[in-house]
C-alpha cells in the first residue's frame, strides 16, 4: 500500500515500475516483508512562484532535480516543518549514489509517504483529525511496533496545487489528544 493524500500522486509509471521493483528486487521485499517502510520524498511546487503551473507533476527524477535546481520544485515542506520530512535526507536522495533504497532514521514528527506492507500496519486513530495530526501519529505508532524506514532512490510523491499549510503550522503538542496517544504508546509499545 501507499499512503497519500487526496492532493499527492505519484511519479508517472510509479505504480506499474513499484509492482515490478516489489516482485523482482530481494532487498525490496524482504525489507517490506521486516517491517520496513519505504519512503516516497515528497515534492511541491515552489511557494514563492506565483504564476507556476502547480499541477504539472514532473515526469521523473531527473526531470524533478532539473526542476528543484531550477528552483520551481522544493522538497515539500522541508523549510516550513523540518521534522515532517528532513530524515527523508533529500541531498543523499539527489545524489543517486545508494543502492536502491537508503536506511533513515526516525525521529519526532517525521511523516512520510510510503510503501509498506499493509498487514501489520496500525490503523489510523479516528481522534486524530486535521493539518498533520492523523499521518505523524500513524508513523510514530508503526515506529513503536518496530518498523524501520528506508527511502527508495528513484520514486516520489508530487503535492498538486497550493502549499496546504496556509501559514504557520499547529504546535502538536496542543493537540487535545496527545496526552492521550503517547500514555497509549507507552503502555503498549515499552521500549
């Protein structure tokens, strides 16, 4: 499974090119079947160009590294909400250098998109709702029940239309539940 949002896609092909790397790739796979999740950088449209077409997904990572040096492209929300996506390690992505995918790390707020083996996955909690919320506790939960990260070397994920933050971000520890979540955390996921 992918997770995404309703305003994401995928690189073209990604889908069938996926399928193929899954079935075909050993470290791939075992790595799916060891509670790794494989994650898909994420891309926007550069927030200070206001007459870019923000729908146009690139077709592929060349064509996307073309377009982040040409600065129409930017890792998405990396300047804006560090913790959400800067463990993906953009720099190590750009430079094409890994094997077919690199070990990160996970750490507080990192939410991901990614491409993980459904069965075993938590579900998401129903509470949690609104910018942020809903993805960051999925992926601390999964982080909790053992699951790893790894970041696919020649796929992505494309946010299509204006940045979704609409200003600052919400502090999450505010959020009326947090309390809640990390007590259920602790108690069933010890470290």
């Amino acid at each position: 499974m992918i997770n995404v949002d309703a305003d994401f896609c995928v690189n073209e092909n990604a889908y069938e090119d996926l399928g193929q790397l899954v079935r075909s790739n050993k470290q791939v796979k075992d790595r799916l079947e060891n509670q790794t999740m494989l994650v898909l950088p994420a891309f926007e449209s550069s927030s200070h160009l206001e007459n870019e077409d923000v729908s146009v997904v690139p077709e592929n990572k060349a064509e996307l590294i073309r377009r982040v040096e040409q600065r129409t492209v930017e890792a998405f929300h990396l300047t804006k909400y560090y913790a959400g996506h800067g463990p993906t390690d953009y720099e190590q992505w750009y430079s094409n250098t890994t094997g077919v995918l690199y070990d990160v790390e996970y750490s507080r707020g990192f939410e991901p998109y990614v491409l993980a083996k459904a069965d075993g996955l938590p579900k998401f909690w129903t509470r949690f709702r609104g910018f942020g919320y809903y993805k960051r506790v999925w992926v601390e939960e999964a982080y909790r029940m053992g699951y790893r990260f790894g970041v696919l070397r020649d796929y992505f994920v494309f946010h299509i239309g204006q940045s979704s933050t609409q200003g600052s971000l919400q502090d999450w520890a505010n959020h009326e539940y947090e309390n809640m979540f990390l007590h259920y955390l602790d108690k069933h996921y010890a470290k």
